[in-house]
C-alpha cells in the first residue's frame, strides 16, 4: 500500500498563481518576523545601552530612581556640570587642533598620494624622497603630517578628559528622541511625496502633501516637547555655560568665539580620524581635506551666529515692549527661529564631516531640540533681566537719565543753557533751558539782579518761541487754500489795473501775469496739503512748547520772588520823599503782585494808586488801578457757581479770570504786548 505524503498531495492539488500567492505570503511573513527579531534585538540592545549608562551616570552611582524629583536635580546640575567642561575641552583643546591643521595645511594632492602609498607600504623611491623634502615651515612632509597626528592626538585626549557627558543619565533625553522620531516617518513621507509630486507639476497634490505632512511634524515636534520637559531642561541647561560666557563682558565675548572655533576643529579633527581609522591610516585627498575643513568652518559661523542671536533675543532692545511678558515671548519665539536652522544644519555637516551621514530623523531631532533649548536659553536670559532691571532698555534709561541730570546740572551751575537750545539736537528743550534758568537763581542768598537777569534770559526763550510760532502762523494762513484764493484775487485785480494802465507796458504786464500764474500753479500743486500739514503740526508742537514755556516761566517768576518782602511795610516807604525810592519799592510791589497776586491786597493797590503826592510813574499807577479792580472782581467770585464759576475758573473751549491774569502776566514777563492786550 502507496504511502501518503500530505505536502504532496497539496502541492499537486496547488496551481502556478496560487503557488506564487503563498510563496509571497510566506516571504513577507518571514520578512516581518526578521523585522520585529531585529526591532527585539535593537531593543534589548537599547536596554543595556541606557543600563549601563545609568550605572555610569551620578544619580546611577547614588542608586536613585530616575523619574524621581532628586534625581532630576541631580540630572540637571550633571547636565551644567557637562556643558561647562565641555567648554573648557573646546578652549583646551584649541591651540593643539590649531597646530594640527597649520603642520597640514601645506600638504598637497602629491604629498598626500606619497603618504598614503608610504603607510601602505607601496612606497617609491621618489615617494620616499618627496615624504624628506622640506616644507615652507621648514619641516618635512613627513614630519609635518606625523607632528599633526601628534598634535590631533593630544588635542582628542584633551576633548575626552573633558567630556564628561557619562555623569547625566540619558533617560529623559531619550525619552524626548523617541517621541520625536516616533511619528516622524509618515510625516516625512507626505513631505518627500508632495516634492515629488511637484517634480510632476502636480503642484496643488504637492502643496497639500509638503503642508499636511510639515503641520504633522510641527504638531510632533510640540507634542514630544511638552510630554519631555525635563529632557528639555536638560539640553538647557548644559548648553548655559557656553552662553553665559558670551555675557561676560569683551573676555567673555572672545572666549564664545573661541569655544565656537574649538568645536568646528574637534569636529574637524573626528572627521580626520575617522577617515584614517576606515582606510588603514591614511590622510583624506587635498580636495576632501578642504571640504571637510569648509564644513567646519560654516559649523562654527552657524555656533557664533546662533549663539550671538540668541544673547541678543534675551536682550531684545530693539522694539522692546514696555510689558515684560511680551519681551520674554518675542526672545523665546526668537530663540526657535534662531537656533532651530542652526542645530538642524550642524546636525547635518557634523556627518557630513565625520563620514556618518546624518538622517533626516536625526537632522528633524537636533532642530527640534535645539530650537527648544534656544527657546528656554533666549526666553530664559530674557526673564532674568526683566526681573532685575539689566535689560539694554532699562540700562539705557537709567544712562539717559544721568546724563540727562549731569546735562542739567551742568547747566545749572554754569548758566549756559545752549545745550538745550539747539533743535537739531536731541536735548533740545525749551522747558529745561527755563527750568535750569530758574534753579541756578532759586536760592534765597541770590542777589535780584542775578534772578532778574535769568527771568530775562527765561523770558527770552518764551518770546523766540512766541516768534516762530507766529512766523509759521502767517506762512500757513497765506499759504491755506482760503489764503492763495484771496492772494489770486487781488493779483488778477492787479493785473486788470496794469492792463488798463497801460495795454502796452507788455514788461509789466507779463511781471504781473507771472504772479497771477505762479499763485495759481501753487494752489494747484499737490505739495501744498503735505506742505501745509507738516506746518500745522510744527505750530501745534510749538505751541505745546510755548505752553510749557510760559508755565515754567511763571512758576520761576513766582519762585524768584523774596519770600521775606512785606507788602505793607515796603509800601509804607512810598511817602512821596523821594521819587525813586517811591519807584523802586513800588517795582518791588508790582512784581510780587505778578507772580503772587495774594500778597498785595486790593485796598493797598488803590491807595497807593490813587495818592497823588507820593513819586509813582503812570504806568506803576496804571497797573495798581486796574489790578485793584482785578481783584475785586475775583474775591466777589472766591464761592463761584454756575456760570460764575466758568467766568473765574475758566470753561471748555474758553479761559477764565485766573488763566487771563496769569496769561497776561506771563506775556508781560517776555514782552509780548500784544499777547497782554487780550
């Protein structure tokens, strides 16, 4: 009896198709099995990776939990505590990655072939001879290139004795990689695919693709950063010390860049290595050699151009908000912005340097964190200057401000208030120059002629400005539209006048015609608005300066005023004995009554104005009569209501008895007749 064979009997029941199906099937099945074996084995491998790292790592060698909240500030000062030492490798280790490249630099395409062939050991003679000729340095070219593997070999162990980076435990910078590349593969395809697309001219399939998948990757990258805020800290911290170095004055600035310039080197000096330990200790071509060093040099341009982006977002004194809030999210979204470019292209060239290519993942990942770190590092510098007042618009205000009371100090002891008399320059102010006027004379031991000569000099300034604000006044008034229709008016009545005069006096005629037209193009030029608005907002300006003026000039007078006269007492001297002694105390009495109308009672002005025999000028008389009547009127209004209390104190759009006696004393102070007569 035949024996039964089950896989043949399948088989032959299976045709070619359905043979082929399974064959596929079982392909792909043992592919995933290899798949998720080789996910297994990277895993476990993983496992004993952070395992040992842990161990090595300060909270391993403490025994403590690594999610717990000691552990994490143990982290954190380890992770200070890497950053500032690896500084410190980068400073070291400078002047022997230096020496390296110069001994390298004169070693050409030839030079480099004989090398290579001589350490192959397939050396010619003429090999031989060119490795003992001398450089321009005046070394070999052997010697050259061994004295650079010596000097690259001392500045790497430099590196190492200062890298430090196995005291910080991995475990939250890992859990922040592994959220970031965990769904990075489906975005990037949508990304990859959409620029595809756009090779095809399929543009709008290609500009939905690239934006869903960068919006996933952006979503990603926000999400793995809010879910690893220690792992963030970390990488903040430990790149601290380089920026705080760079806020350490001039010193501290050269030793930034100079860090900068040691990193591009030992990544300069990796790439040399790692070319030499993959080709049995041979040099890289002239031309890869300079490729690598190009790459270098843009590493430590992007470093130095983050890191000075960086301290100056945490400055921010351009634009800066006068909310603290704002200035500290301006210099945090300024530190992505800056740093996020900035590590994804040194993540790139950094591979590119050391013969491992980077992934896009990896270039993903060293963006993602760096624009996190610079972020926390901007944000962060930016908080502590609001806090304590070191921010470049808080300093600048604070050096504004002495200068500012040196200027006036300055000013004041001198009696030279030229400085504030300037408009082209930015202390321009009228109100300081009256101001600095008034204090250099405010002492009571100031003899009156001192004050009077400052209230001139005071007064001075007010009428200069009264001055210019009148010229502009007249300027805008003829040159309004209301004006330049008046002025063509009367220039064509002109011409009709001289045309009627004397229809051959063609010189005339066309002088007058000239006017007529000139008068007429300016109306019509679209200049005038513009013109005549930028003078309506000088006037308004000057008029806010002559307000502010006048005020201060005010205020002087008053402040200048002896705060010993006795009203009574010195009128008491006008006895009609002798006329300019008579004189002289009424001045006394007129100007405290300008400045301080309380002290001068009405029933004295009166008297004083109406007694006839004493030696008073008319005008002193005058002004007597009519500041008693002054007077009156105001004590009858001292309870005003109602429409009284807008006659006394004033009302909107119009001025009251108070604001008239003081506008009015203030324009007699400057000499301003006309101003007074209103």
């Amino acid at each position: 009896m035949p024996t039964f064979n089950p896989n043949s009997y399948f088989s032959n029941r299976l045709d070619a198709a359905t043979l082929d199906k399974v064959t596929k099937i079982q392909e792909a099945s043992n592919a995933k099995v290899a798949l998720l074996d080789a996910q297994k084995q990277a895993f476990e491998a993983q496992q004993v990776t952070d395992k040992q790292a842990y161990e090595n790592s300060w909270i391993g060698k403490l025994g403590l939990d690594p999610t717990g909240f000691v552990a994490n500030r143990v982290n954190d000062t380890a992770s200070l505590v890497s950053g500032a030492s690896r500084l410190v490798g980068q400073l070291g280790s400078l002047p022997s990655n230096i020496s390296a490249a110069m001994d390298l630099s004169g070693i050409n395409q030839e030079d480099t072939d004989a090398y290579n062939r001589f350490i192959a050991g397939k050396a010619t003679p003429q090999d031989l001879s060119l490795l003992q000729s001398p450089k321009t340095t005046g070394k070999s070219v052997l010697q050259s290139i061994e004295d650079a593997q010596k000097s690259s070999a001392t500045a790497g162990t430099i590196a190492k004795a200062f890298d430090v980076q196995s005291i910080v435990d991995p475990t939250n910078r890992n859990a922040l990689a592994r959220d970031l590349g965990q769904d990075f593969e489906a975005s990037w395809n949508k990304v990859t695919e959409g620029w595809n697309e756009s090779k095809k001219g399929n543009f709008l399939d290609a500009a939905a693709g690239v934006a869903s998948g960068l919006g996933g990757l952006f979503a990603n990258a926000g999400a793995a950063i809010v879910s690893n805020p220690s792992g963030v800290r970390e990488y903040i911290i430990e790149n601290a010390p380089q920026l705080l170095v760079g806020t350490a004055g001039k010193a501290g600035q050269l030793a930034l860049g100079a860090s900068n310039v040691g990193y591009a080197f030992d990544y300069y000096r990796q790439g040399l290595e790692n070319y030499a330990k993959a080709n049995n200790g041979q040099l890289p071509s002239e031309a890869e050699r300079a490729r690598m060093g190009t790459l270098a040099a843009t590493l430590a341009l992007a470093e130095q151009a983050g890191d000075v982006a960086t301290l100056g977002l945490g400055k921010v004194a351009k634009g800066a908000s006068k909310n603290a809030a704002v200035n500290i999210g301006k210099a945090t979204l300024g530190g992505v912005a800056s740093e996020a470019p900035t590590e994804g292209y040194q993540t790139w060239a950094e591979g590119e340097i050391t013969g491992k290519p980077a992934s896009a993942e990896e270039i993903y990942t060293g963006a993602v964190i760096g624009g996190a770190s610079g972020a926390g590092l901007a944000g962060g510098l930016r908080t502590v200057a609001e806090v304590t007042g070191t921010t470049p618009e808080k300093i600048k205000e604070r050096t504004d401000k002495a200068a500012q009371q040196k200027l006036f100090a300055d000013a004041v002891a001198s009696g030279d208030v030229s400085a504030y008399l300037d408009p082209t320059k930015p202390e321009y102010s009228p109100l300081m120059a009256i101001q600095a006027l008034a204090t250099a004379v405010s002492g009571d031991d100031v003899n009156p002629e001192a004050k009077q000569a400052n209230l001139d000099k005071a007064a001075t300034i007010v009428a200069d400005l009264v001055a210019q604000r009148d010229k502009l006044t007249e300027a805008q008034a003829s040159n309004s539209a209301e004006g330049l229709t008046e002025a063509i008016a009367q220039a064509e009545g002109d011409l009709k006048a001289v045309t009627a005069l004397d229809p051959t006096d063609t010189e005339t005629i066309a002088a007058a015609t000239a006017v007529v037209d000139g008068l007429k193009a300016k109306l019509a030029s679209p200049e005038l608005v513009q013109a005549n608005e930028a003078r309506a907002a000088s006037i308004a300006k000057l008029d806010q300066q002559i307000n502010e003026a006048e005020s201060a000039l005010a205020t002087a007078n008053v402040q200048s005023q002896s705060k010993d006269l006795d009203v009574e007492v010195e009128a008491s001297k006008i006895t009609g004995q002798d006329v300019a002694s008579d004189q002289k105390s009424a001045d006394a009495i007129i100007n405290l009554s300008m400045a301080i109308p309380e002290r001068l009672d009405y029933k004295t002005a009166d008297r004083l104005a109406k007694d006839s025999s004493n030696g008073l000028t008319e005008q002193q008389r005058s002004y007597l009569t009519r500041f008693s009547e002054a007077q009156q009127a105001a004590n009858a209004l001292k309870t005003p209501t109602g429409v009284a209390r807008d006659v006394y104190y004033g009302g909107e759009g119009f001025i009251g008895g108070v604001q008239h006696r003081s506008n009015i004393t203030t324009a007699l102070a400057v000499g301003n007749t006309k101003g007074a007569a209103y």
